[in-house]
C-alpha cells in the first residue's frame, strides 16, 4: 500500500514544535556581536551647493567624499587640491 502524501495547509507551520537553531537562543556559546560603520567618517563641512553641515566620509581606496541628502548632490574629492580645500574647511571629528 501507498503511503498517502500530506498535503500542507496555510497554516501547518505555526502548529509545528518550534526548532533549535545552532547558535540561537538557548545556545551555550556566548554571543559576540561587533558592529562597525559601512564608512569611515572623517568630518563635518557644509555642502558647497545648499550650504548644509553634512558629513565626510571615506570611501574603500580612502578617498573622501560628501553626500548630502538635503540637496542629494553627491561629490568626490580625488585631486591634491580638492582635498587640500576640503581639509582647509572641514572640523575633524573625534574618533571613538
């Protein structure tokens, strides 16, 4: 005889035992969670079109650059100069 297959319902899974997962609540390992920022911010300065104190950022080949979501205009400073006029205008900020 044929073993008559279940046919799952909408709501099976909420009336299932709930699973252990490795790692998960009940795990004797203890967690360590370390987050860090997507990108490294180096200061604040004001926008050069709208005039707003945004912040500064560096991107993964440590250029820095602006992104201001006021006026959505987003710049890079990749020259010796562009960043020398960017350093003359911008307050560091304290890393942490």
């Amino acid at each position: 005889m044929a073993e008559k297959k279940h046919v799952w319902e909408p709501f099976d899974w909420s009336l299932e035992p709930k699973k252990q997962i490795a790692g998960g609540p009940g795990h004797d390992k203890p967690e360590t969670n370390s987050f860090q920022t997507a990108l490294r911010q180096i200061g604040i300065t004001d926008c050069p079109i709208c005039k707003h104190e945004i912040a500064v950022f560096l991107t993964k080949n440590s250029r820095p650059f602006i992104n201001c979501s006021f006026c959505s205009v987003r710049i890079f400073y990749n020259g010796r100069e562009s960043q020398r006029r960017l350093k003359r205008n911008m307050q560091a900020v304290e890393e942490s």
